[in-house]
C-alpha cells in the first residue's frame, strides 16, 4: 500500500479562519483528508510541502474551486519506460480542473538523483490520468521546477535515464590445440575460460569503452602436454569486440626444457641441491648442504616459506655436518635426514630434522625438532631417507662397528616413528646393521616396500676402495637382514672384475619390481648403469642385458646419482654427464625393456648446461604432469643451487 502524504492548502484567510474555527483550533494529522481552498475568478496561490504550489492567474477560472495539493503516486500511471522520478509524485484535485489562462506549478525534486548529463524534465498527466506528457517550457530554480499547465492532473518532475554503455566482448582463436585442461584468465578481472577446441572463443563478460584487459595461459595443455602461447593479449575496447587475440599451442618435445619455469632452468644463492621432494600442492622442496628452499610451480622461490623461501638448517655446529635427504609427508610437513657432530668431536652420527609447512621447527618431534642417534659410539652418516605408508621414517647409510683393532664399516638403517622417537620394534631399539665379513660397505639409496621391508643400496669393496662392486641388500620389516633376497647377503658381482661399480639409487613400484641405478666403470670411463630385478632380488632377464642396462655416452665421466620410474615403467636415471671439457646435468630415459627411449632428448639423454662451467645433477622427481623436475649444482664462481624442469 502507498502512503499518501497530505497537506494543507492555503486559501483566503477568511475561508482558512471557517476551518480552523470547525477543527476547534487543531491541525489534525497527516492521513486526515487535505484541506481544501476555494479559488475563484480573483485567482491565488496554494502552497503544499518541499516547495510545491500553484500560482492560478486571474480569470483563468470562471467559478471557485476547492483545491487541493497532496503527495501520492496513487492512480498516478507507472513512469515512462526509461524515465526516473526525481521527487515524489503530487496529485493536484480536482483532477480534470482546467484553466483558460494557463496556471504554474511549482515541484520539488532531489538534484542527488539526477543522472550525470541528464535534464530534470517536468511531466503531467493528461485528462485521462493515464498517460504522462512533457510540460514544455518548464524552467529550473534550485531544487524546483517550474511550469505552465492548463489543466489539473499528476505531476512529477523526472529525467531520462542514462542509456546503458555499449557491451563489447573480448575473444580470438585458439590453434594447435591437441591437449585438454586449457584454461585461459582475464587477468583485470580474474575471469576464466576453459578452452576445448581450436577455433574462436570469447569471454562471457561484456566490457565497456576503454576498459583494459590482459589475457594469458592460466593453466596449460595436458595429454599431451603442450605450451600454448597468447598474442595480442593486452590492451584496451576501443568501441568494438575484441577478436584478434591469438592463442597458439604446441606439443613440446620429449626431453626439452619446459620454459614456463624460469625459462626451463633456474639457480639460488642456496647450498648445491642434494635433494628435492614434491608437495601436494606441486611446489618443489629443495635440500642443499644446511639449506631448505621451496619453490613455486613456475620456479619462483616461494616467500611464504622461511625466510624469502628459504631456510637454513642449525644443526650442531660439527665441522664434519650435512643434511643429505629431504622427503615431506602427507600432512605436509618435511623431513630432512643426515648426519652432525658435537665440537669438539669429529664423530659423526645419523640426524633427523623435521620442519612445518611454513619452515619454522617441528617442536612436536624429537626434541625441538631435531633428533640425533648413534650407533656403536663411533662414525655413523645418513644419506637416504624414506617415509614408510604407516608414517614411519627410514634412514640410511654407514656405520663404523668393530673394535678399534677391527673396525667394520657397515650399511646402517634406523627407523623413526612420527614423533621422532626410534621404533623399538625394528632391528636392536630402533636400529639395524648388516655387515659383510672383510668389507667396507656404503649405503646410499634406500626404499621401502609395500610390506615394510627396506631396500639399501650401495657398494662393497674389501678395502672400500679399489674396484667396488655394486651393493644391494634387503632388511625384513623387522630390522634383520632377508636373506631370501638375491645372493643371501653376499655383494651382487655383476659386471667384470676389476672395474669400480656402485648403486647411488634404489626404488621399488607398487608390484615389487626393483630398480637400482649407479655408475660402471668402462675402460677409462664411467657410465650409467641401471639394474631391474623381481621381487626376491633376482635379475629381471626381460631387462636390458639380463637385467642389466650400461649406457655409452659421451667421451667423459658420467656418474648416474638418482633414479625414479616413470608412468610405472619407464626408468629415468640423472646425474652428470662429462665431455672432455666440463659435466653438465644428465638425465636418461630407458623403455620398460631397459633400451634407451629413443623419444626422449637425443638418443634418450637429455644434457643441461647452465654457466659453462661443471655442473652436476643430483636428485630428480616427476610431477603429476610427468614433468620432470632435476636438481643439482652449477658452478659460476661458487657452487649454486641449481634447478631444471624438462618435458615428458
């Protein structure tokens, strides 16, 4: 229901004194019918609320008329299509009431609601009441407005509204296009488009004169990977569509730096990388020396970690200290194993540090973070670390044991459980060893089964030096040694004697496949060398030469230092591949038969050179994407770290 305002009308004083005389001397309230005053040929004025009246000339009326001035839209007709009411709408009665010299009405309205550009404009209705017409010649003083009418009806002062802006949109074409998951974004507003086909495409949001936009990649290709580049992206509407944005995609290919991670390669000031680990999120976390670092899916260091990115392990202060390992855990907290000593001790012992996902200390594990254990009191140094389904924690490496007269070094394990207090239920309180009688033994990878038992691998040599053989053993889930496993505990001998073998690396699929990988001694030089085996440690005779696969590059020294499988049967190996000049980063693909993929780089090696200098990889992971993420040092003066992406 509409409220209606009245008000009272001013006519001669001595009709004015009659009413107020009739109401007892009250002014009576605002929903009692208005006051009516008589005009007759002598003419007058009657004067409502906000300014509103009506001058009537003489003689414009033949006879008195009560009238009347009140505020209200009912049985006024609806405003013209595109038209706003400045002010209220006011009902001049008796309605039909003309004049033969035409009268003035005055209205207020509210200059607040005028649209910029816009022209109050005085409307009447006509003698119907149903339609509203222009009062022409009205003129504007203040907040009023003035006009001559020659007859009674509604009255509103209003304006046209401002015409909507022209719409534009903002689109091009896409071409090349043969992956799915393209999603492109407009940058200025953060719209998003997920593009399906090659062909032309535009954004739903309409876009006025002048309005900027930037359009680039947000997220790109997959199956098959593809890089899809955006030309003409930026720049501003000028009065029409946007059409001639240019999208176009192409399929990398396998074995080329991706270029939307710094270009394809990237260095830090950090510590040379040891060691990387894939968060969930797809941020890589970076182990150095006594430094953490994480980066961004696009390379960038990620600043919400640590300081600027970066974090830098306090361990205790031996001058014999390194981290080795880094590995992050489903809850996203990262753990990073290696060995410490205490000055003034040079003894090393296995060490343990676990850090939020912010960077900052766990002090809900071990003590204040960290935890340090020893073996036999003598040199003990971690240098793999694995997280076991349950939660558990893995270390591995080297042990000294014996007496001083004989001593042994041995391949040491111990394992963790989440707080960071050694598992009693493996091996002696927390920790196991395995010794081949009259060897030196390292272990440097280490894996963990499906069903709890670990893997270490490494190399044996009787005096830890001349001409090693490749190691690989197998810990039962409870810390004693599998002796079903391959040779029953004795060093696997599988290349000819005489040449210096070694196992840097060693992961295991989900149906208990084996795969080791190191570097072979060849004539003169090193070669990478990657072994496949079943599940009891025999070699896997549908791999390679008899399970064994030695590769025949370049005319340096190559050294194989890490290993993942890829799409569960590819293996690829990484480490630094030498001319006869510097080494670069070396990464390797072999087909499920052990021969080199000869899809990926060139003949299945992929070499990355970063300053000229010597470079060397030393960890790799793969994305969800099959991206695959190589980590390492590259010397420009100092030794940095130092990070490449490359395509599957």
């Amino acid at each position: 229901m509409q409220t209606v305002k009245t008000f009272r009308l001013l006519g001669s004083i001595a009709l004015l004194a009659t009413l107020l005389c009739g109401c007892g001397g009250g002014e009576g309230d605002d929903n009692s019918d208005p006051p009516v005053s008589g005009i007759g040929t002598a003419g007058g004025t009657v004067t409502g609320t906000s300014g509103s009246k009506v001058v009537i000339p003489a003689n414009a009326l033949t006879a008195n008329v009560a009238i009347a001035i009140t505020e209200t839209s009912t049985g006024a007709p609806a405003m013209p299509a595109g038209v706003i009411a400045l002010g209220p709408v006011f009902a001049f009665t008796p309605h039909g009431t003309t004049f033969s010299t035409p009268a003035t009405i005055t209205l207020p309205f509210t200059p607040s609601l005028l649209p910029a550009g816009a022209t109050p404009i005085l409307y009447k209705t006509d003698a119907t009441q149903a339609n509203w017409l222009v009062v022409a010649g009205a003129a504007v003083t203040g907040s009023t407005m003035s006009g001559d009418v020659s007859g009674f009806s509604f009255a509103v002062v209003g304006a046209s509204e401002p015409a909507p802006p022209a719409s534009f949109t903002i689109g091009g074409a896409v071409s090349g296009l043969t992956g799915s998951g393209l999603v492109l974004r407009n940058v200025t507003n953060q719209e998003l488009l997920t593009i399906t086909a090659n062909g032309n495409f535009t954004f739903p949001a309409g876009h006025v004169d002048h309005d900027v936009y930037d359009i680039r990649v947000d997220t790109q290709p997959q199956a098959p990977i593809q890089l899809c580049v955006v030309a003409s992206g930026a720049g501003t509407v000028n009065g029409a569509n946007v059409t001639n944005i240019l999208v176009a995609c192409t399929t990398p290919a396998s074995g080329s730096l991706d270029v939307d991670f710094g270009g394809g390669k990237i260095t830090s000031t950090a510590n040379p990388a040891k060691s990387v680990a894939l968060q969930a999120d797809g941020k890589s976390v970076v182990l150095g020396l006594r430094t953490l670092s994480r980066f961004n899916t696009d390379g960038t260091p990620d600043t919400t970690f640590g300081g600027a990115g970066k974090v830098t392990i306090v361990m205790n202060g031996g001058g014999v200290e390194a981290m080795e390992a880094v590995a992050v855990q489903a809850d996203g907290k990262i753990v990073v194993g290696g060995h410490t000593s205490t000055p003034p001790s040079l003894v090393q012992d296995f060490t343990v540090q676990r850090f939020n996902p912010d960077g900052s200390l766990d002090a809900t594990f071990g003590s204040g973070g960290k935890v340090v254990t020893d073996f036999a009191g003598r040199e003990d140094a971690a240098n793999a670390l694995a997280i076991t389904a349950d939660g558990n924690l893995v270390l591995a490496g080297i042990t000294i044991e014996g007496t001083d007269s004989e001593p042994e070094q041995n391949v040491a394990v111990a394992r963790y459980k989440p707080d960071g207090n050694l598992d009693a239920t493996f091996g002696f309180r927390g920790k196991a060893s395995a010794n081949l009688p009259g060897t030196v033994d390292f272990g440097y990878g280490v894996a963990v089964q499906s069903d709890g038992k670990v893997l270490v691998a490494g190399r044996t040599g009787h005096d830890g030096v001349d001409e090693p053989d490749v190691l690989l053993l197998r810990f039962n889930e409870d810390g004693t040694p599998d002796g079903s496993f391959g040779l029953s505990g004795n060093p696997l001998v599988l290349y000819p004697p005489n040449t210096w073998d070694e196992l840097q690396d060693v992961v295991v699929t989900s149906g208990g496949t084996v795969f080791a990988g190191g570097y072979q001694r060849v004539g003169a030089v090193y070669q990478f060398t990657v072994l496949r085996m079943n599940s009891d440690g025999s070699l896997d005779e549908n791999f390679g030469g008899g399970g064994k696969f030695t590769s025949s590059l370049l005319s340096g020294d190559n050294f194989g230092r890490a290993l993942v499988v890829q799409n569960t049967s590819k293996v690829l190996i990484a480490g630094q591949v030498s001319s006869l000049s510097n080494g670069n980063f070396g990464v390797f693909r072999l087909t499920s038969t052990g021969v080199a993929d000869l899809t990926f780089g060139d003949q299945g090696l992929v070499t990355i050179d970063f300053f000229g200098g010597t470079d060397g990889a030393r960890d790799l992971a793969v994305q969800s994407d099959g991206k695959i993420l190589v980590v390492g040092s590259a010397v420009n003066g100092p030794a940095k770290l130092a990070l490449a992406r490359i395509n599957p």
